[in-house]
C-alpha cells in the first residue's frame, strides 16, 4: 500500500542537555541535503512513531505530570510509544543509550536487538515532555511532534561515543546553546531552543507545555496543561 504523505504522523523528538547548570549545550546532527523533511537543516534526534513502539517493554515509564500533558489532545494511551519512540531514535541516529541495566522478558523487536545485547532496557523515567508542534499544511512529510529534553546525566556511557549511530543524522556534535542558532535550523527548532534555555536551570517538568498548531485555516499556539490521571496501584 502506497504512503499517504498527506497524514499526520506521530512522532518524537529528544533534546539532550548537558552541563546545564556550567555551560549547557545541546545534541544535534544534520539532515542529509537528500532528504525529503528538512533537508540540510540541523536537528534534534527524533522520529515517527513506529507500530510497535507501543508494545516496548519500558524499564520505567514517564513522569506522571508529563504522562497526564501527553494525553491531552491526543489519542489515548499513546504514551508508552511515545516515549519508546524517543528512545529508539536516540539509540538509532546518535548510539547513546538512555536505559536502565535490566533483562528483557520475552522476544527482543528487531529494532531493539543491539540496544538489548548492551544489557539494557529503555526507560522513560529521566524524559521531559516540553513542547509540541504539527508541521504546517503543505509540507511532503507531515508529524505530530512531541519534545522531550533529558538531561545528559541520565545517558548510558560516553556522551562523545557516536560509533554506533546510523547514517540519518551527520555532523552529530554538542552544540553550545547560546551558539546553537547560529546553525541552519528549522523554525520550530528556533522556538524549542527558547524553551529549552528558559529551563536550563529548573530540572523539574514544565507546569504546561507549549504547542504549536498549524491546520489549513490557522496557525495556534496553545498550552496543555494536561488531565488528572487516576493512580494505579
């Protein structure tokens, strides 16, 4: 069955910080000058969510704050993809690892096998949801982006070890944040960075979170403050 480029596709996107608190910076790579989304632009590590995203046995799941933001508009119980999605395209386009020492029960997806073999499990447990954005109408590849920023510290392993990285991303460095938009960025990545450096120095996850809004009629910056999700014991 054909693409239909025309559909919204979930995904997520993951903004390393590191040394926050002395000199931050952040991960970027750049887009191949082939690609069809974003060609030549630097970026965050990021990607659609893929089906079996949802099925990932995570070592620890999100922060409940950020579990009840990402439910708000949005289909239900889209959380653990999310989540797992951001992990395995951390793993994939950089070749860090944000997981937790832990076997897995059961067959290892395919997607996960190496990720695995290294003795971990992802976990969602340092991962901060901090802001959203639909690519406007009109663009070859349409997302539904959710951001989430980590704290380096939270990584497996060298923080400069790209070795196992795949061939999407190049050029992957850290970025001196308060250099970063001297790069040939996105737009939406411009606004991100705003965000990211008003939190440089508040580790805890934002009360709300920002969203951008494009449909054919208008383009919405909202807030999502989220819905009160019941405890499960």
């Amino acid at each position: 069955m054909a693409e239909d480029k025309s559909a919204i596709r979930d995904a997520a996107t993951v903004i390393v910080l590191r040394d926050r608190l002395s000199e931050p910076s952040i991960l970027m790579g750049q887009r191949g000058a082939k690609a069809v989304f974003m060609p030549n632009k630097f970026v965050f590590p990021g990607g659609a969510v893929d089906s079996a995203d949802a099925e990932v046995p995570l070592a620890t799941g999100l922060p409940k704050l950020c579990s009840e933001r990402l439910e708000e508009k949005s289909e239900p119980g889209m959380q653990n993809a999310l989540a797992a999605a951001a992990v395995r395209e951390l793993w994939e386009e950089t070749g860090l690892v944000l997981g937790e020492p832990n076997a897995w029960d059961g067959a290892v997806p395919d997607d996960w096998q190496e990720f695995a073999a290294m003795g971990f499990r992802p976990s969602a447990r340092e991962l901060q949801f901090v802001f959203r954005a639909v690519t406007p109408p009109g663009r070859p590849r349409r997302f539904d982006a959710r951001f989430f920023l980590v704290d380096a510290e939270a990584i497996q392993g060298d923080l400069d070890d790209f070795s196992r990285a795949s061939d999407e991303l190049s050029h992957l460095q850290w970025v001196r944040l308060n250099r970063a938009r001297e790069l040939d960025l996105p737009f939406i990545t411009e606004v991100v960075l705003a965000e990211v450096a008003a939190r440089v120095t508040n580790p805890e996850p934002p009360a709300t979170v920002p969203m951008y809004l494009h449909t054919e009629e208008q383009s919405l910056f909202l807030q999502l403050k989220g819905y009160p999700m019941p405890d499960v014991d």
